[in-house]
C-alpha cells in the first residue's frame, strides 16, 4: 500500500479527488434458488476495490457497495454490503443523487430464480431441476437514465464481440465511458491481479490499456472520470 | 492456534490419529451455467478446514479436497482445489483406498445445468432464462458403495425435518456416522464460527451437542471417527 500511495503521489494525482463523492459497487452479486443455493457469478471483486482503495488515497469520499466478497475493505471507505442485484440498485440510487462519480464495477447477476424456495429443495430420485430466471433490472441502464450531474463509468466483461457490445452499452445506457476487458484472456478478468482493458468513449473515441496491475487500472479510470468531469463544468 | 493445539493436547488427543490418512472434502461446488455464471452454495468451508487443521495438528496425514474457498490450507495439510461435483467425485475415488478415514464436509451441488454455455450468456431483450439442470453423482453414496476399511462420515445440512433426512441418509449411504446441522438456526452453519450439530449413527444412536467452536466440534468427530475405528478392529 506504501507502494501504491507513492506511485499515486508522484504522477501528481495527491488529493485530485479531495471534495469529490465517489459511488464504486464491486464484486458479483448472487440470487438465491433456495437457502443453499445461488446463481453468482465469478466476480472476485479486485478491480472495484482497486478502484475503491486508490479513489479514497486520492482523497475523494468512497462510498463501495459490493456483493459477497473475500477481500478487506480498504482504508476509510464506507462499505455497504448487498446480496442481490435488487438490493445493490436499492443501495445505489439511496446514493446516486449525493455522488459525483460513479464506477460501476460489479458484476452483477442479470437474472434471478423466479421462485425462491423457502427450504432447501431436496434431491428428486430421477428428476432434472428447472430453474426459471427472470430478467433483473439493469443498474447501469437505471442510471444512465436519472444522470444529471454524475459522471458515470461502466464495466463491459465479455468474451466475445467486446467492442460492438462495449460500444453499444455505452450509448443505450447514456454512460460516459465504459471500460471493456475480455474476461478470457490471460493475465485478465476474474481473479486476476491484472488486467487488459479498452476504454470507450461516449463520442466513440477508443482508448486501448496495455496489461497492468488493476490498482493501476483504478487509477487510469479514476482519471478519466476527473477529466470528463472538468470537460463538462 | 496454539490455543487450539494445546486443548488438543489436554484432551490427551495428542498424536492420536499418527499413522492414519484422512480425506477431508470442504468448501461447495460450483457448476458452470456459462464462463461467468454459476450455480453455487453457501458452504464457507470452515467446517471442513476445520476438520482438516485438527487431524493435521493430531498427527493425521490430511488430504484436503476442497471446491473454491478463501480459506487458507491449514498446516500440514496436503491440498487439492476442484470445482464442480464431478471433479471433487474424481478427486475422491483417486484418493479413497488409501485412506482410513473420510469427512465429507463438503457441501457439494446436486444438479449441474445440462447445457454450459461456450460464451457468455447475453441477456435477451424481453425472455425469461431458463436452465435445466441434471442430478449430480452422489460422492457419498458413491464412497458407501464402495467401503471397505474406511471410517465413513458424512454431513447433513438441512433447512427442515433435519433428524429424520439424516437417518435416512447415513442407512441409506452406508455411513457410520452423520453430522447433522439446521443451516438456519443461529450460531450454526453457513459463515459461522460454532456449530450446532447432532451425530447420528449407523446403529440409530443420536448424540446431541451443545453450540460450540468448529474446531472443536472438528475434534470430537475425529473422536468419534477414530472410536469406531478401533471397535471394529
């Protein structure tokens, strides 16, 4: 952490975000079939916390709403913990109107058992399972359209098309950018310490990261966000 | 741990398991709906590392077989990682001859969707998702079949009528023991330290025990292991 704070410090970014309320989810989230049982997803949650830690050393006021996650939440970031995709759309519009920026890096599930058991579904002798998903509301897509002030970053994890399905999102969910890894590749994606990503433009413009640590990767967002932010004031 | 190791010791369980192999299985099972989803459990694995801690520190050789947890391996403790519930059934035939004890702690998925996805799956603008899943061998069943020397105990983990689907499993699986837990009651179960359990036993006796640590509960199964172990010698 010594490490990260100095490499922070010396890019001269010491305090850049001081006075700014940064909203970060993380993590995946997960949907109960019954009370064993869940839907998730392979999210591991480093590059929200990465997000999370080196916003907080810039100065800015964190607020880290993440799903089930092994990881220690980073010095002086206020947590929030959530299970479901519901339950982090809840926690994110209790604070969407207060924030600033907002980086949106959890993986969340996209649909949900439609029935939840009240007690632990026992084996059939013969019989398959039919779980029925309905669609979740789509957080990012929710935010995009109450965005006033709010300078709003997407994750796009794909493992193909990533840049046609990346270039969409950003401009059917009205974000300001969106940063797209392809989860397949090495040195990438969950669990990874690293990870290769692109970053896109609302105006279409294109940014391509070589691989580097994700608290690096925090910072390279957390800086576009800044930038975005002083464009449009 | 020292605490732990020296209530070992005054329990004169002191190198009590030296010379014995014990297979330990730990943690959920994950199965792949596609790269990202997954259908999991709620299984910390806290009760299995525990199990796998203490016959290491009684003198055990311990094989841990464990599906994703961010548990550390204990000392001493030879680790295999595996996923899905076919993996850990390999991972289990592989070691079981050579064992003389096995605590399935695991709490393994009993359904795997029937179709994994290559890519991820991409949410559909208007349709429900639906995945059908098929049943899973029954590692437990598979090893009762197949018991020869070993001592074998099993876990129940139930949300109702936790007594009679406990002594139905343990005649039902040929085990010589069962460790029976309501996953809902309060300081029991999933995340927690303490555990609340019952043992049953292939002959109908039930033994209750009262809530206390996971590592002690840990070591009056390796008591009851290593009990019926030596009457059947």
């Amino acid at each position: 952490q010594i490490v990260e704070f100095m490499s922070s410090f010396f890019a001269g970014r010491e305090g850049d975000l001081r006075g700014l309320k940064v909203l970060v989810t993380a993590a995946g989230t997960r949907e109960p079939i019954d009370p064993v049982r869940f839907v998730g997803n392979r999210s591991s949650g480093k590059m929200g916390y990465a997000v999370a830690q080196m916003a907080a050393e810039r100065g800015a006021e964190v607020l880290l709403i993440s799903g089930p996650s092994a990881l220690a939440v980073p010095p002086n970031v206020k947590a929030v913990q959530v299970e479901s995709t519901n339950e982090m759309l809840e926690a994110c519009l209790a604070a969407y109107d207060a924030v600033d920026i907002v980086i949106k890096a959890a993986a969340v599930a996209d649909y949900r058992p439609r029935d939840v058991a009240d007690q632990k579904i026992k084996k059939k002798t013969d019989d398959a399972l039919t779980v029925v998903m309905d669609k979740n509301p789509d957080i990012l897509k929710t935010l995009g359209a109450k965005k006033t002030h709010q300078v709003l970053v997407g994750f796009a994890a794909e493992t193909q098309n990533l840049l046609a399905n990346a270039r969409e999102k950003v401009v059917k969910k009205n974000l300001d950018m969106i940063v797209a890894n392809d989860v397949t590749a090495a040195g990438a994606g969950f669990n990874s310490d690293t990870n290769i990503v692109k970053f896109l433009y609302a105006n279409g413009d294109v940014c391509e990261l070589e691989q580097m640590p994700k608290v690096d990767v925090a910072n390279r967002i957390l800086d576009e966000a800044l930038r975005i932010r002083r464009e449009r004031a």
